[in-house]
C-alpha cells in the first residue's frame, strides 16, 4: 500500500494503526495523558532516551515541529532549510511565529543541505 506523508492530516491512517486503536479502544481511560496507554508510552520513551527526558505528544505534525524548534532556538537564531523543505513549505509561518526565529529557505538542486551551503550563509561568525 502506497502511502503519502506530506502532511499527517491529509493521508488515512495506515491498517496497523487502525488495528492497534480498535484493540485499545475497550472500556474507558482517563483522559488528557492520566492513563495507562501514556504512561507505557512516557515510559518507553524515557528508557530509550533517558529518565530526564520530557515528553510532549502533541496531535499534529505543525505542532512537533514548532515545539522542536522552539526547543533549540532563540528568538533571535536562524533556521536554514532546503527551499523545497516541508518546514519551509508546508508549515505556513508557524515556526516563526511561535518561535520568533526566521526560517531562511535555502536554494538547492536536489532538496538537501551540504555544509558548503550552510558555510556560505555563516557570515559574522567566528
């Protein structure tokens, strides 16, 4: 089964997916990350990439990426992307928005940044 993943709202949910909602949808679970579904999750999650570590599940891809970004910028920072890249196109501003920082979109021939690209937009930096 081909599938698309330009944007996670707009491509149905892959049968595996389906399949593990329909099995954990029995009886009732208490909402707003207080379950036991979270809390296997949150857990699984701190073994992988440490106890310290804070976990967000947020609904929608914007909001990963946004939260992600903020994580590692300051308003006054830069992010530089490939000029075909999804947070260059398809986020609508929300990374600067919520961020403060700028997105500059970088043209490349084949949708990937190399460090020759990167250097030749470090000006001002020792």
């Amino acid at each position: 089964m081909k599938r698309g993943f330009a944007s996670d709202n707009n491509a149905g949910i892959h049968p595996e997916i389906l399949r593990a909602i329909e099995q954990a949808n029995q009886g009732h679970a208490v909402a707003y990350g207080n379950d036991p579904f979270t809390d296997k999750a949150v857990s699984r999650l701190k073994e992988i990439f440490g106890g310290n570590t804070d976990i967000y599940f947020v609904f929608i891809g914007t909001a990963a990426n946004v939260l992600g970004l903020d994580a590692i910028t300051k308003p006054d920072h830069s992010v530089l992307c490939a000029q075909t890249s999804h947070i260059h196109e398809d986020e609508c501003g929300a990374p600067e928005r919520w961020t403060g920082c700028k997105v500059i979109a970088l043209p490349v021939s084949d949708g990937k940044l190399t460090i020759a690209d990167i250097e030749k937009e470090m000006y001002g930096i020792d």
